[in-house]
C-alpha cells in the first residue's frame, strides 16, 4: 500500500492520504525519521502474534476476575 503525507497538524499528528481511498491519522513521533509534506511511504501491516496472545489472555484474566467477584456476592 502506498501512502503521501497529506499535512503535519502542530508538529505532533501526520495525516497520510492512502491510495486507492481513505486517511491515515499518525502520531509523528512514531516514526523514526523525520517527515514532511508530499512525502511518499510504503504502507506494510504484519500480524503481531504475541502481543494478540497477550492481550487475550489479559482480558480472559479480567474476565475471570469478574465473574469470581460475582460469584461471591
């Protein structure tokens, strides 16, 4: 996917227009280097796994949490 930075909003929020439609809202300092207007990107999403697995197993222990406060009432 292929991306150009439409503006930079006060330094801090790069707004990226995506070709073949849609926008892209990103916080500027997460990118490691330093960007500017017409600037054009390549655009790449990979699965993170292990940060999936960790996030389930965080809400399967809240989950049960509840449920064990709730049983106890």
């Amino acid at each position: 996917m292929h991306a150009v930075i439409d503006r930079i909003e006060d330094g801090q929020t790069a707004v990226l227009t995506v070709v073949g439609g849609g926008e892209m809202i990103i916080p500027v300092k997460q990118f490691k280097f330093k960007l500017h207007e017409g600037m054009w990107l390549d655009v790449e999403f990979n699965p993170n796994k292990k940060a999936e697995s960790k996030s389930l197993n965080r809400v399967k222990k809240l989950q049960q949490e509840l449920l064990s406060r709730s049983n106890k009432k």
